[in-house]
C-alpha cells in the first residue's frame, strides 16, 4: 500500500508561480513510474501534466511544456511539480499518481486557482 499526500495548491494570480508537492510513504527507488494529472472545472476525466519513468526522461503535456517542471527528490520523498507563468486555463485539482508493483495509487488531489 501507497500513500500519497500533496501540498503547496493555493490562490494565485496570472504570471505567478506555485510548486506542488507529493509526499510518498514508500522508498521512491521501488517507483516504477511518477505523474501529476489534474482535473478542471467542469471535467470528469484528469488529464496528464507531467510524468516520469524510472530512469527515464519527463514528459509534459503540450500545455505545459516550457512552463512546468517535474523533479523528485529522494531524501525527502517527493515528487515535486514547479509550476511558472501560471495562466487562468490551469485552474484545475492537482493530483499525484505513482505505479508500484503494477498498481496505480493516488492522492487526494490538492486546488490550484489562477486568478487576478
């Protein structure tokens, strides 16, 4: 069993900044794939954002690319999702998805609001 806790979501205004971050219960070595999704208004199904392999390199939604980052970081086990520029289109709940022993797991999701 996984568990995922996220943090750093707020209230933010067009052109700032925010970095969200997913606490993992479990070494993150034993992770064989890290990923943020987020679900806007008004939408059922969550989107990718970013996502990383074990050992591999980040992917990003083409919405994101150039204005998000995803990182981890071992000693604190988090994986982290700096988030720049941030526009009103990414108003969305925020959730940490991590595969372990082919199961998915998921946080609770954490609110971004971009707004002036």
């Amino acid at each position: 069993q996984v568990q995922l806790v996220e943090s750093g979501g707020g209230l933010v205004q067009p052109g700032g900044s925010l970095r969200l971050s997913c606490t993992v219960s479990i070494n993150m070595f034993s992770l064989e794939y890290m990923g943020w999704y987020r679900r806007t208004p008004g939408k059922s199904a969550r989107e990718l954002v970013a996502s990383i392999f074990s050992g591999g390199q980040p992917n990003y939604a083409d919405s994101v690319k150039g204005r998000f980052t995803i990182s981890t970081d071992d000693r604190e086990n988090t994986i982290n999702l700096q988030m720049s520029n941030l526009k009103p289109e990414d108003t969305a709940v925020y959730y940490c998805n991590v595969l372990y022993r082919r199961t998915n797991y998921w946080g609770q999701g954490t609110l971004v609001s971009v707004s002036p």
